[in-house]
C-alpha cells in the first residue's frame, strides 16, 4: 500500500482554524472548542504547521519505512517527518485513523480529538505531553470517515514495559522505583482534578534518561474523561489496579509506592491506612461478576 488516503478525501474542504505557538494550552482549547466540527470536515493547526498539512492531506507520504512510516495496525498509519520552522527543523509524528464504526461517533468528537484535548488539560496540569501541531476531523453528513492529528515526535524514549515482569529493565530496581514513583505523583494531580485515566498501563508511559535525569511522558490517553467526586474513588482504584496489576511488585514494594502516592494524592477517595488501600487493591475485581483471575504480586 503506498497511498493512506483514498483519493477521495483528497478534495475535502475543511473549515481551518489556526492558532500561534505561543498561546497558552486554555487559549488553544477554546480555539479547539470552537473549531471542531460533528458536521463536517475541519482541522485545527500550528499557523506555522499549516502549509505542511496541506501537503500531508493532499499528498500524503508513501506508507513504507522509506517514507518514514513507523507503524501501522487495522488502517492506522503513524509516520515520524522532519520539517523545516523558523524555530529550526521539528521531527513530528503524523497519524491517520479511518473512521472505525462511524455511527458512534455522530455527533461526538472522535477519539484523536479527544486525545488533544487532554493533552492541552495535561499541559495545564503540569504532566508532560507531546506538543499539539495539528487536529481534524473528514466528515461527510456527519459520519466520520477519517481522523488525523499531528503531534511534535518524542524522542529517545522507550515505555514502561521495559520495567515490567520479563522486561528487560526489571530487575533494575533503582531506574524502576524512579520511573513508579514519577507516574504515580503525576496521576496524583490527574486525581486532583477529578480525572480518570481508565488506562493507566506501562506500556503509556515512555520515559528517556535515568537516575534523576529521568523524564516521563504520557501518550495515548484518549479515554482519560472528568468525573463526579461520587466515582472518583472508584476511578482512583481502578487506576492503581491497572498500574500495580501490570508491574507486580512484590508486596513491600507495593507497600512502598503506595505510601509515595498517597503523599500526594487526595485524601478524601482513600482508606486511611497504605494496608487497606493494598488489601482493596489486591480483591479488585474489574467486572462486578468476573472472578478474580489475575496475579496481583510478582512470583
């Protein structure tokens, strides 16, 4: 396959909204805001960025490692491009998704747009995201039928992965505890603002340099919604389960990256003791009549 696009989506007109580099992550939600549109196509850019869309959308790159595609899975493409800016060359990330059951998406925002506009929360939160380039929607009689975003590419970073069980960096227990201990003081300020990540997986997680050079940045974090103070408990569980279920520790190193969460996370949705909140974790059951089938700690 050579060409991502049909030829079809070619001759899109798009309603264009741009925004300056230098806005503020408020300034550029509510240019987001007002942007979108469930009816039609559009597209939401770096002023500087635009002419490069333009390029990507009309002349999209060959879906080969040549033309820098990285990956691709189920009609998404991600390409990795290097593009000349008076702020000098920017490696970016370009993404492309069809329109996977369109339906449910009528008058919703896709899940791209979903992931911007969490970035641009994130970014007011203080937790480190790739930079927005680009967003839009093609649209015809309001059924989505592709979606694309362009982000500024993060490089030298590998994921959480390599701290789990049978990755290659477990057993590299200072570089690990770090890595834990980062994340979990950044979900603490998600659950701060009442936001639910829903999947809080290693795997989301990249992180490049050790020790205290170590630097985090989430990705993929489409799902993350707001919700009433009434479920953020549950939301604060589910989020530990996920995290703890994939790394199993063992159970004093559970005890220990409890406690540093609990440091700085909000009181009110938590057992008062790092004991109780270990022994909800351990009896979590994702699914109200699923049986707990999963180990919780390593062997």
């Amino acid at each position: 396959m050579s060409n991502s696009v049909p030829a079809d989506f070619k001759a899109v007109k798009y309603k264009k909204t741009l925004f300056n580099a230098e806005m503020s992550a408020d300034e550029k939600l509510n240019l987001l805001n007002k942007a979108e549109k469930r009816i039609s196509s559009w597209y939401l850019a770096d002023r500087e960025f635009a002419p490069l869309l333009e390029e990507l959308r009309t002349s999209p790159p060959p879906a080969t490692e040549e033309g820098g595609l990285i990956y691709t899975s189920a009609g998404k493409f991600v390409w990795k491009l290097e593009y000349p800016t008076s702020r000098g060359d920017t490696v970016i990330a370009y993404k492309t998704n069809p329109g996977k059951t369109p339906w449910r998406y009528i008058l919703k925002s896709s899940l791209p747009v979903r992931e911007v506009r969490n970035y641009l929360r994130f970014e007011k939160l203080g937790i480190p995201v790739a930079p927005v380039i680009a967003v839009g929607d093609v649209r015809k009689n309001f059924i989505l039928q592709e979606t694309f975003i362009i982000t500024g590419f993060i490089s030298d970073t590998a994921d959480g992965r390599q701290f789990m069980e049978g990755g290659p960096l477990h057993s590299d227990t200072e570089n690990k505890k770090i890595f834990c201990k980062l994340n979990l003081e950044l979900l603490a300020k998600l659950h701060h603002a009442s936001i639910f990540h829903k999947a809080f997986h290693p795997r989301n997680l990249l992180w490049r340099n050790t020790g205290k050079d170590m630097e985090i940045f989430w990705i993929d974090v489409a799902r993350c919604r707001s919700v009433s103070s009434r479920k953020m408990r549950y939301a604060v569980i589910k989020d530990l389960h996920t995290f703890f279920s994939d790394m199993r520790f063992t159970p004093d190193e559970a005890s220990e990256m409890l406690e540093h969460y609990r440091t700085f996370a909000p009181p009110q949705y938590l057992p008062e003791t790092t004991q109780e909140l270990l022994d909800i974790l351990i009896n979590f059951r994702r699914r109200l009549f699923k049986p707990k089938n999963h180990r919780f700690f390593a062997d």
